[in-house]
C-alpha cells in the first residue's frame, strides 16, 4: 500500500489505482455543483465508490493470499472459512468499482446531454447498468475515446466471470472445492468456473481491475476536459 492520497477524500489509495484522472474528474463535474445539484450528489456518490471499493477489493486481495499461505500449513475449515470471506468481498467490491465507474460517466453524461442521458428520478437510477452505459455512449459520443473503451471492457471474458462469480456468491451458492491428488492437476484445487485456489487467484484479477480502472478513468479524464470546461 502507497502514500498517494486522494485530496478529496484525504484517502490513501493503493499505488495501483490511477489517482491523477480520477482527481481531474472530480475537479470537472464539481463546477456543475451549483448549477445541478442532484446530478452532482449523484457523480460524487459514484467517484467515491469507485475509489471506496477499489481500496476494500485491494484489502481482500492481500487478506485472501495471506490466509492461503497459512492454509498451506494449516488446511483446516476455520482456514477456509476466512479464504471465502476474503474472495466474497473480493469480486463484490471489485465489480463494485467497476459498475460504480459506469453509473458515474452516465450522471456526467446527463450534465452533457440530459435527453439521451435521462438521470433525474430513482427509476432512471436503477436502470444505469454497464451495457447500458456503453450503449449510450456509442449512440451519443461514438467518435469519443471512451466510448469504445466502456464497450471493450464489458466485452472481456475478465468482466464476465467477474460477474458470473459475483452473481453465484450473492444469490446462490457458496462454491464447492475440488481437490486433486495425482494426474495433471496433482495438488491443485478448483474453485467455481475452474478458478484456481492458490496465491494468485485474487493478485492476477486485480492486476486487470487495475489496469481497466486506469484506462477508464484517463479516458474519462480526457472526456470531462472537452465537454465539462
């Protein structure tokens, strides 16, 4: 964990999150504070979930491959029972920043062009979803960066099992573990979707959060640079 701190939210951040952009946005849609209120609260709800959520899925992360090391030793249900609680709230607050992002760019796009962004009561709020985002964009900004960055990320097979995995743990099930001795797995063991439980599964996909966050978020940057001066 970094020193780099988030000025509006005096937050320390992970060295990993892209602070620069997000504090451009934030500077950019806060000159419409006075002119929008409602829009504004909305924005600023959604910045800082992003930021919010990034940090609780980089605690997950660390926790998560800590409690594995010590299952290496220690392989008991007590064990286990932590490593789940940490991959719970590893792919929920990490899905959260991403759709948190979404909702975001959708409430700056409304200050922008709030016909084909309607943003003004709870039922145009539950209705902000990723793909509906992109789609909007594509429509209204299609010669703008962002627009194709916000379709390509929901297009990843990271997204997808990231909200596969979400939607399992939430409304389902705990997943099973399969535990192989011998043959070609020998010594593995397989989570939901084949994931496989060791010290990387949690790193590796918050290297992709990361990294789609950054292209995101300095898209976006550039996007409220143009349209909120």
């Amino acid at each position: 964990m970094s020193k780099q701190i988030i000025s509006s939210l005096l937050l320390p951040m992970p060295d990993d999150f892209p602070v620069a952009p997000y504090e451009i946005i934030h500077s950019r849609y806060s000159q419409r504070k006075d002119s929008n209120l409602m829009l504004w609260k909305q924005c600023a709800g959604a910045w800082n979930a992003v930021a919010y959520r990034f940090l609780s899925c980089t605690e997950h992360d660390l926790n998560y491959t800590q409690y594995v090391r010590q299952g290496s030793a220690d392989p008991s249900h007590a064990n286990v029972y932590l490593q789940e609680r940490e991959l719970f709230g590893f792919f929920i607050t990490g899905l959260a920043a991403i759709e948190s992002f979404y909702y975001g760019i959708f409430a700056i796009a409304s200050m922008i062009k709030n016909v084909d962004f309607p943003f003004t009561t709870a039922t145009d709020f539950q209705k902000v979803k990723p793909i509906r985002t992109a789609e909007k964009f594509q429509s209204s900004f299609k010669h703008e960066d962002i627009a194709n960055i916000l379709q390509q990320v929901i297009n990843t097979p990271e997204f997808t099992e990231w909200n596969e995995i979400r939607n399992i743990l939430v409304h389902r099930i705990l997943p099973n573990r399969h535990y192989y001795l011998g043959g070609d797995k020998h010594n593995q063991t397989l989570w939901e979707k084949g994931i496989v439980i060791d010290i990387n599964t949690t790193s590796t996909r918050r290297k992709w959060l990361a990294k789609k966050l950054n292209d995101l978020l300095t898209s976006a940057a550039s996007f409220t640079d143009k349209y909120l001066q």
